[in-house]
C-alpha cells in the first residue's frame, strides 16, 4: 500500500522516496566505515569516513555534500566499534571508539574533534552488541550494551559515562537485529528487537526497559537491511525493510507499525552501504546510498493533510 494525496495544482504525489540524486561526483567511503551524523549542529546529517590515517568529513548543504574536510590528524578507530552520536547535549554528533579496556569520545566542535577523553575507566561492550542512544531523555546518548543475559545502560552526563545500570533483568536481542531508536515519539530511544516471526518493542522509561509489546503480528526484516529512523517527520522512528525489488516502510503509530508502504519502485540499495539519515535537514529521514563511484541520495516526502507537499518539489 503507498498513500497518496492530491495537491491543489491536482497532481498526485505518493508519499516515499523522491527520484535520484547524487550528492558527491567522486567516491566517498571509508576502509574503517562510512556514517551519517550531524557533526556540524546545523540539523543535517553529515558525510563521515574513517580511514586508517583520519576521520573526514563532508558537510551537508541541504543539496550536496561539500568538499572533503581532515577532522582529525590522526587514525581513531576502536578494535570493538567506532560511532557517531551527540553525547554531550551539544547537538553536534561527537566521535566515540569502544576499545576492549575503555571507551573514548572525541568531542565535535562544529569544525573537527577534539583531543581524546576517557568516558570510562574499564571495558564497556557487549557480546549481542554495543550502541549509542538516548534512552533517558536528556538529549545526551547514553551507552547500551546487549549481552546473553540483558541490557544494561551506562548513562552520559555529558563529560563521562556514569556507572552500569540493569534496564533488563532479561535476554533482549533478535535473531535477526536489535535496534534502539524513539519509536513512540516521547524523546528517548525504545529497545526493538527483529525475529523471525516479529517485531517486539520494549519502551524506555527512562530508567529502565518496560515489558516486551508485540507491534507486528508477522515478519519484517529486508534481505538487504532493516532499520529504524524518522521518515514520515511526526518524530516517531519507521521501521524501514531494504529488499533486493524496493524500499518499504512500515509508519510508528506510537503503540504499533502500520501496514507496508512501498516507498520506492525500484531497487535502492548501495555496494558501499545504505543509510536513512536526514541530510536535508526537513525532519524526515532521507535514503542515502555509498556506492563505488559516488554518494546519492532520495529524499523523504510527505504530502500533508493541507493538499500541499511538505518536501519541495526542487
């Protein structure tokens, strides 16, 4: 199913990914990673590489990304994951490495990172996963660690991560992924899990994980990826299924996934990588996609309740 609506030239314009776009002319992808985050505070989400040598950046202007720019001077990347999330409040995405005895942030000044800091003294990963996010609705991303046996939180105050907290007393993760993001709109980052037959959300309370609540009775994952990020702009995270034919999304309502949308035609999906970011800076989560050659991108939209568009037709 695509919703669709009449504008009030009378043309028809379906909700979902505009046409192509291609936001480099050149390569643009990482030997350690590609990330897209909003590095700069400017409420676009960046281009991020990270190579042996450096981290690069290449800033979003809405339309394009610009010109490559070192941020730093030498390598940083972590042996058990690097990250790009705002840990600091500041709304500017800072840089953060999990090594195995620690794990460090470079803060983002808006132009480069800054010098390392130690946010713990010890080992703080997991063996289901590690993630950033914030869960306690302060706007600051907190570190999540899956394990066999639960989740647990160390929160960020913004110069460090506090002490481990349970917020499970037991196992969460899915066989096919587990994600954090604010699927009910309240500011703080659900715990979601993908198995093979559903998807299951546990609320954040902002101190711990509520009881498990099924939000689709059937299966939902792509063979190509599964995500979960803003597209519709009604600050709830969609669950978004990259397939090998299309891109289909599936709306939060705040207590559930509403049915399948196809929100492309087409395949779109990258040899480098596929993202949903929002490099345009609407709200809504754009399709961004790393391929050999360059970067491109297509662009959310939605058609409001008014008949007009609320992504402009360029």
């Amino acid at each position: 199913m695509t919703a669709g609506l009449v504008t009030a030239t009378g043309v028809s314009h379906a909700d979902g990914f505009r046409p192509n776009e291609a936001w480099t002319a050149n390569p643009y992808y990482g030997t350690r990673g590609t990330y897209f985050a909003d590095a700069t505070g400017d409420g676009r989400a960046d281009a991020i590489v990270v190579n042996d040598d450096r981290v690069t950046v290449r800033r979003s202007t809405g339309t394009r990304f610009k010109p490559n720019e070192a941020w730093t001077a030498n390598p940083y990347y972590g042996t058990r994951g690097t990250y790009f999330a705002d840990v600091t409040g500041d709304r500017r995405a800072d840089a953060i490495v999990v090594n195995d005895d620690r794990v460090t942030v470079r803060r983002s000044t808006g132009t480069r990172f800054k010098p390392n800091e130690a946010w713990t003294a010890n080992p703080y990963y997991g063996t289901r996963g590690t993630y950033f996010a914030d869960v306690t609705g302060d706007r600051r991303a907190d570190a999540i660690v899956v394990n066999e046996e639960g989740v647990t939180v160390r929160r960020s105050m913004g110069d460090r991560f506090t002490p481990n907290e349970t917020w499970t007393t037991n196992p969460y993760y899915g066989t096919r992924g587990t994600y954090f993001a604010d699927v009910t709109g309240d500011g703080r980052a659900d715990a979601i899990v993908v198995n093979d037959d559903r998807v299951t959300v546990r609320r954040s309370t902002g101190t711990g994980f509520a009881p498990n609540e099924t939000w689709t009775t059937n299966p939902y994952y792509g063979t190509r990826g599964t995500y979960f990020a803003d597209v519709t702009g009604d600050g709830r995270a969609d669950a978004i299924v990259v397939n090998d034919d299309r891109v289909t999304v599936r709306r939060s309502t705040g207590t559930g996934f509403a049915p399948n949308e196809t929100w492309t035609t087409n395949p779109y999906y990258g040899t480098r990588g596929t993202y949903f970011a929002d490099a345009t800076g609407d709200g809504r989560a754009d399709a961004i996609v790393v391929n050999d050659d360059r970067v491109t991108l297509r662009r959310s939209h939605v058609a409001d309740r008014g008949g007009r568009s609320r992504q402009g037709l360029g």
